[in-house]
C-alpha cells in the first residue's frame, strides 16, 4: 500500500515493476482518477499526491485485479473523440464502432434526414451522429430503461437533442416508416460458440451482447441473428420502409444475413463494409 502521501512519480515507478496488473493499467487509471493526460502525469512527477487520492487509486486498483473494465471503474470511455458515461448498465463504446458512424456519414446523403438508433445503450452512436450533422433528427431507443437514463445523461452533458424510447425493437411508436435510416449495433454474439473476451462476459450485460430466448425465430438457424433478423422483418412488413438499415455485425452473421435477404422482393441492394481489420462484417441493405 502507498504512503500517506506520495509523489506521482514515485508510485508510478514502484509500480511499473509490479506482475499483479498491467502497468499501462495502472497509468490509466491514475490518469482518469487525477483528470490528466499521460505526459501531464510525468511532468508532474513530482507533485505529492493526497491520502484521499491514493485510497481511491487503491481501490480502483483492486477492482481492476478482478477483471473489472477500465472504463466502469473510472465511469467513462472514449468514442469519436468525446468522453462518454458507461457503467453496467450499458456496453462499453468500442473504436471499432466508429467504423459504423463512418460508414453512416459516408453512406447517407441529404438534410433533415431521421435517423433511428436502435438498441442504443449508452446512446453513444445516436449522440456522435447528432453532432457530427446536427441538420439529422436523430432518435434513439432501447429495451432497457436503465440504459435510456445513461443515454440520456450522455446526450445532456454533450450538447445533443436527441429523442429517446423504451421499445423492444419497433413497436408503435416507432414504426420503421417514421425514419430513414434504421442504425444499429444489434446483440449479435452466441456465448457457445464465439470468442467473448473474458472481462466481457463477467462484467457485461448479456442482454446486450446475445439475442436472449425470447427473440427466437424458429425459422432462422444463426441465434446470434436474431435481433438483426428481426429488424429486417420489421422493415420489410411495413408499407413505408426507411431507406436502409445499417448494422454492425460479426462477420458470420452478416454473411448469413446478406444471402438471405439480397434476393428479397422489397430489397433494393445489399453490401458489406469492412472493418479496419478487413472483415466485412457491417451489413448495409437498402430498400425498394
């Protein structure tokens, strides 16, 4: 355990050489908990850090040694350059998402265009596209209401009017007629079978990662597809269809869902977009 006081620099280098966590762990987590940058920290190396700071590092600490995500410890992670609030409730915002608001800017054209963010969690697509074209009427919803709430301090403490729903994927209210474009980062993984890093399966909500049994669709053979088969059927079953959905996917899933939905009467075009590791995995399908 650390002194009654220390200085930074003296707890950071009596600490690079301890096996228990990763040191880069413990540069984050002083880093997040003291609001200051990695080359802040060793500029000020020297400045003694208080009781009540080292308690809070110490406990953090402890919960990072079991497992516990960096970002649910410190309350917050990064996405599109904005700091966004997460705690269980919600899945943590990945970069590699950030390919799926790319391929949205890139792929949607016009102004006043509406926007449906479907299972949106932390809101952190719904928020990032707001901003990033503040002329799109974005909405967002999510099955859970525990979920909504962080969405909603998100959209607050940032700046972006957005429209929140409690849905369990489209239900009155949000009829896929009423938007333009449907994007989602749907539950897509089955726990049985695909590799779900181990942190994220302790301390993650399953719900959030894996359609549950009562999203089965008995005629669709990929569980993990549920969810996003689902959308496509709400789309497709509706007379005023948005223009496309876009999703973000496995590789596998969106691969089964692509030969099963490009020959569809309603469907105007199908694609998938790569990822930064090459797997074309975000599936983009536009309606007729």
């Amino acid at each position: 355990m650390p002194r009654r006081s220390t200085r930074i620099g003296e707890l950071l280098l009596r600490q690079k050489n301890e096996k228990s966590t990763d040191w880069k762990d413990r540069l984050w987590l002083l880093s997040g908990i003291l609001k200051r940058s990695h080359n802040e920290l060793f500029l000020s190396s020297s400045e003694l850090l208080a009781g009540a700071v080292l308690k809070r590092y110490e406990q953090a600490l402890q919960k990072r040694k079991r497992g516990e995500p960096l970002q649910y410890i410190l309350g917050e992670g990064d996405f599109w350059g904005r700091s966004f609030l997460v705690d269980k409730r919600v899945l943590i915002p990945r970069p590699e998402t950030e390919r799926l608001v790319e391929i949205a800017l890139e792929q949607i054209k016009g102004e006043s265009v509406r926007i449906l963010d479907l299972g949106t969690g932390s809101g952190a697509i719904a928020v990032t596209l707001k901003l990033e074209r503040p002329d799109w009427r974005c909405s967002a919803s999510d099955v859970s209401k525990s979920a909504l709430q962080v969405a909603a301090k998100n959209a607050e403490r940032l700046g972006a009017e957005i429209e929140l729903h409690c849905e369990n994927i489209f239900g009155r209210k949000l009829s896929p007629g009423k938007f333009d474009w449907i994007i989602s980062n749907p539950p897509y993984l089955e726990f049985a079978r695909d590799f779900i890093a181990k942190d994220v399966r302790k301390h993650e909500p399953r719900m959030a990662l894996e359609p549950l049994s009562e999203n089965r669709l008995r005629d669709v053979s990929e569980r993990a597809a549920w969810i996003a088969e689902g959308i496509l059927r709400a789309c497709a079953e509706n007379e005023r269809r948005p223009l496309g959905v876009l999703m973000e996917l496995s590789p596998r899933v969106a691969y089964y869902l692509e030969r099963k939905w490009r020959r569809h009467k309603s469907v105007s075009s199908v694609e998938r977009h790569a990822d930064l590791a090459g797997r074309r995995r975000f599936l983009l399908l536009r309606w007729k």
